[in-house]
C-alpha cells in the first residue's frame, strides 16, 4: 500500500542507501545521523527519499541534535513527508537520548567542581525554555544524595521556602548543598534576585550547619559558579 502511494520504502532503495542493513552489517557507529533518523521514519515522499528528507530536517536546525530534540511536533510535522506518526517516532528518540544521558550522570556522585554540577544537571535543565531551581544536597563527602526541583519559572526571591528547604535537607542529613538555576536566554550573569536568594538561604544553612557550597547557573552550552567567582 505504502509503494503504490508513492512513498519509497527502505527495502526499494540502492543498496548504498539502505540504512537499516547498513547499521545491520557495519554497526550503527557507521551511519550519519540523518541515517539513523530515516530508520525512524522508514520512508521518504515520492520526490525524497527519507535519508534525504532526514538530512533536510537536520539542516534547518543546524545539524544539531539538542536542537532537534527541542522541536515540536507540529514543527516536525511541517516537513513535507512527516505525519504524525513520524513525528513523534522522532520525539521519542530524541526523549530517549535525553533521559540517557540523564541516566548516565547517575555515576558522577561526588561533586569535585562546579564543572560536574554542570555535568549532572544540564541534561535536567540546560536546554529547558523556562527557569527551574533546584537543590543539590550532599553529604559530608560531598557525595549526591538528594536532588529536588524547588520551583518552576522566574526567579525571584519570593519562589524560595527557606522551611521546606532545609526541611528536605534535614530528612536526608545533608550537611551541605548547592544551588543550581537555569538560564534559558543563554545568559551566564548573576542577577540580584540570584544573589538574593543565594544570601537567604547561606544565612539560613548557618544556624544548622548546613553550608551552601556552590550556586551554578546553567545554560544549554556552558555554566557560572558564584564559588568560582568569587562572589558566594
């Protein structure tokens, strides 16, 4: 059904272009990323094939993969030759890619510097649209023991509860903690609500001896460390 409406399936193809027996003899370092999307989506439109339309897909957002992984599927779907059904095939490998390298920060359990901060949680945060804060909590190894969003959207003052905060500390005996905040416009500047908020719960963290070790701002590509700089 799918050859007579035009469409060329991947068993059709020169023998060069057959990503799938390609990855079966080669092993799937072989292939490009757009060969591996074409697998996804299986076949083309009459006028291109699907290693073809993958590539096509890839250039409008640079060849980059985090930036397809943040395509809709109504984007996706404005590909001439994407339907629904193709769209969200790639919206879930692009999922599953995120989640494992998620899954794979899992072993980075002793915070050595602000660059493993960054490490754990850009694939949490760094290419999220809105502001997230979260808490990392350690121990007295500075070993990861607990990490928790505290809130979703600007930045302000007002979206810390210094009670719950300690409070989730205190449940799971972290002797120290470090703050960790998203900037989606890229920007690696601290404001003065993140200094506030900073300040607030350093002084709090005082009188129970729970030291805030670090406050890093994330970004898609890169981080600030206010202990880095001098300014915790």
């Amino acid at each position: 059904m799918e050859e007579n409406q035009g469409n060329f399936s991947i068993k059709y193809w020169a023998e060069d272009d057959q990503p799938r027996e390609k990855l079966m003899l080669k092993g799937k370092a072989a292939l490009s990323d757009a060969e591996l999307i074409a697998i996804l989506i299986g076949s083309g439109s009459r006028n291109e094939s699907a290693v073809e339309l993958s590539k096509r897909i890839l250039a409008s957002v640079d060849n980059n993969l985090n930036a397809l992984g943040k395509q809709s599927l109504q984007q996706l779907m404005g590909f001439k030759g994407i339907g629904e059904a193709k769209a969200i095939s790639i919206a879930a490998a692009m999922e599953l890619g995120r989640r494992r390298r998620d899954e794979e920060t899992v072993d980075l359990k002793r915070i050595t510097a602000s660059k493993t901060v960054f490490e754990i949680m850009q694939p949490i945060i760094g290419e999220l649209q809105h502001e997230e804060f979260w808490i990392i909590y350690l121990n007295n190894s500075n070993k990861v023991i607990y990490k928790t969003q505290l809130s979703k959207g600007g930045m302000t003052g007002t979206v810390v509860d210094v009670r719950i905060v300690f409070k989730t500390a205190l449940e799971h005996n972290a002797v120290g903690m470090i703050l960790v905040h998203n900037h989606p416009s890229g920007t690696l500047t601290a404001s003065e609500a993140d200094k506030q908020v900073t300040r607030q719960l350093k002084m709090a963290g005082h009188s129970l001896d729970i030291k805030v070790l670090d406050h890093v701002i994330i970004t898609e590509h890169s981080y600030f460390s206010f202990a880095d700089a001098g300014i915790l």
